[in-house]
C-alpha cells in the first residue's frame, strides 16, 4: 500500500493530506522515495511555498514527479538546512531562477538547487541556531494547536447548529418569540473598497481581495497586493477596523458562485489595510453580532441564496442588495446576545494567536541571515 504526496499536499513546511486512502496501484510507477528528516521541494513556483520537512517514518511513501526530495549530507544538520531552503531570501534566489527558465510554469531543477550558494557554518552552531529557530516554530505550532482547539469548541461542539438549527435547548422547535428581520432595517455599514486605475503597487498599504477571503484564519500573504499611503488616506471606505464580516463579492466561473467569508482582528493580517472593490465589508454595532452573521450566512438558507444570487450575472458576484435583502435573527434576541457573549472570546483568542504567529515568523526569518552571518552571537 502506497501513498502518492503531490505538490498541493504539502504547503509551507507542512503536510495537508499525508491520510488519504492509500493507493496500492502507485507502486512500481514512481520511484521517488523519501524517510524521515528529508525536505521536499515543489520544482514549480518555488515562491508558493510548496514544501514540507519530513517528520515521520515514511516506509509507505512516494514524492510526485515535480517533488524533489532533498536530504541533507552528514555534516549538515537536517532542520539547519530546511530553515536556510525556505528563507525569504532563498525563495527569493529560486523564484528568479525559475522565471528565467521558458516554459509554461516558473520551474527550477536539481542542478540549479544544488548550485544555489548559501553560507554554512560549522556543525555545532548550526544546531544552536535550530534551537533557536525550533523553539519559535514549536510557538507557532501550539499557537496553530491551540486555534484548532479553540474553532473546535465554537464549531465541532456545533453551538450554533444546535441552538440556530436544531433548536436542541428550546425542545426541537424554534420558539416563537424569537424576532427576525431583513438586514435593510438593522443598523450596519455595507461598503466595498477599491484600487487605484494603475492596479497594485509593490510596497505600501495591504489591499485584501477577494482571493483572500478564504474562511476565519485564512490568509497568503504570499498574495498580499499593496496600494500607496496617499491612496489608501484618500478611500472614504473600505478600512479594516477588526471584526468586521468580509463577504466574497463578485468572481469565477460564469454561472458558478461560491459564498464565502471571514472576518480579521487583533492586527491580523495586518494591523492596517483595505478592501478592495472586490469584497464587501458588513459591519453591525456589535462584534458579538458580526460573529454570529459568520456562522448564521453559513447556512443552507443564506449559501443557496447567495449561490443563486451570485451564479445569474455574465461575472458571477453578489451586490449590496443581495445582503441587505436577507432576513436574519435581530440583534436584540437573547439567544444571539447569549450564543456572542460565548463565542467573541474564542475569535478574540484565535486572532491574537494568528497576530503573534505572524510576528515570530517575521522574527525567526528575521534571525536566520544574522544568526549565519555572525551579526547576531548565537
């Protein structure tokens, strides 16, 4: 039994899919094998981040024929040089060698790997900085551990399924106290933002697209697109204050529309940026209230609404008046005040985490070049 790992299963120095159902076909067709402690490294884009260090014993394994397996030589401390090979400045250096190469996608090869230089201090330091490096990492893994924990106890525990869905509490039946109302009549801010005519500009003031409304936690940064400071103090809307729901407005395939939302906080992704014309920002008096909006658009109801809205225009997307015409609990029903009350510290936490994530990264990529150029003692 064998398990083929493709490029789209391994993303940033992790695994995505290493449990899916086996493949005893795949044996005798590649030839690809890897163990523990090598590193796998996407020919393609090398700027996508598709690589992974591997953890595990991987006796049932096999790596893709765009996967190269890369394994470290004795002298060489394995993690030291999966930290140097997914260094912004290492990406960097492959990302324009793979441009340079003609072909339908930005590739690199072995040789060209191999020939990238890159300083290498003696074995003993090498493993001092991995500890250093290692412990931020093992932060940002129990950061992600903990998220997981924390989205768990607001969604596997099915809160809001059971209260908003199953009425479980109130005997199976939605009690008939409970007061709806279209989203016209409560008191919100719906707006988009927008781009200047030139498009993106390479440095300045984030600009979050629609591709980056990927689900609660969700963010590339490898995609982050910027606008100018003088651009960004002259939009009249489109800031991202904090718990703002960020809906997908308009794009995909003709007839095919796909909702989607998050909502961003606590300096994350960044501590400022804008929308722009391609996401709409709904945004109540109430964080609580907003948090409950992501889980309540969520459902059937709202999702085939919004799917069939979307999917009838020539560009697939959604208006102001499609939102503005749902009809939803009102803010002042207990059961909602009672359901945000619970559920805003979790959000709180998982962006507080996500917010310190990207800050030890920034620290740990910062570390690296200073700690091997001997900048920093270690």
């Amino acid at each position: 039994m064998v398990v083929l790992i493709n490029t789209s299963d391994v993303l940033d120095g992790k695994f995505l899919n290493r449990e899916r159902v086996p493949n005893k076909d795949l044996k005798g067709q590649f030839k690809k094998t890897f163990k523990r402690d090598d590193i796998l490294y996407s020919e393609i884009r090398p700027a996508n981040k598709r690589f992974a260090y591997v953890d595990f014993d991987a006796i049932e394994y096999i790596a893709s024929t765009k996967l190269m397996v890369l394994r470290a030589k004795p002298n060489v401390n394995p993690l030291f040089l999966y930290h140097i090979l997914k260094s912004e400045d290492t990406l960097e250096k492959l990302q324009m060698l793979a441009e340079s190469r003609s072909g339908t996608f930005p590739q690199i090869t072995y040789s060209e790997m191999a020939n990238v230089s890159v300083l290498l201090p003696d074995r003993a330091t090498q493993d001092k900085v991995v500890a250093i490096l290692s412990s931020l990492d093992d932060k940002i893994e129990n950061n992600n551990r903990i998220n997981r924990n924390l989205e768990a106890q607001a969604q596997a525990q099915a809160l809001f399924k059971s209260w908003f869905v199953d009425f479980e509490p109130f005997g199976g039946t939605m009690p008939e106290d409970w007061k709806f109302d279209d989203i016209s009549n409560i008191p919100h801010v719906l707006e988009t933002g927008r781009r200047p005519k030139g498009g993106a500009v390479e440095s300045g003031v984030p600009s979050i697209g629609a591709e980056h409304i990927k689900g609660m936690g969700t963010y590339d940064f490898s995609k982050t697109k910027y606008i100018t400071e003088d651009y960004a103090r002259s939009m009249k809307s489109g800031k991202i204050n904090g718990y703002e729901l960020l809906i997908y407005k308009d794009g995909g395939k003709p007839g095919y529309f796909i909702p989607n939302f998050t909502i961003y906080g606590e300096g994350y992704p960044f501590e400022e940026c804008y929308i722009n014309e391609h996401v709409l920002k709904l945004d109540f008096p109430s964080k609580a209230y907003n948090i409950f909006c992501y889980f309540y658009f969520q459902t059937p109801e709202v999702m085939n609404y919004l799917n069939a809205q979307g999917g009838k225009a020539a560009i697939p997307g959604i208006n102001k008046s499609d939102i503005d015409n749902i009809n939803i609990l009102t803010p002042d029903n207990n059961t909602v005040v009672e359901f945000g009350e619970i559920v805003l510290p979790y959000f709180t936490s998982i962006l507080q985490n996500l917010a310190e994530n990207k800050r030890l990264a920034t620290l740990r990529d910062t570390l690296l070049p200073k700690l091997m150029k001997g900048e920093i003692e270690v």
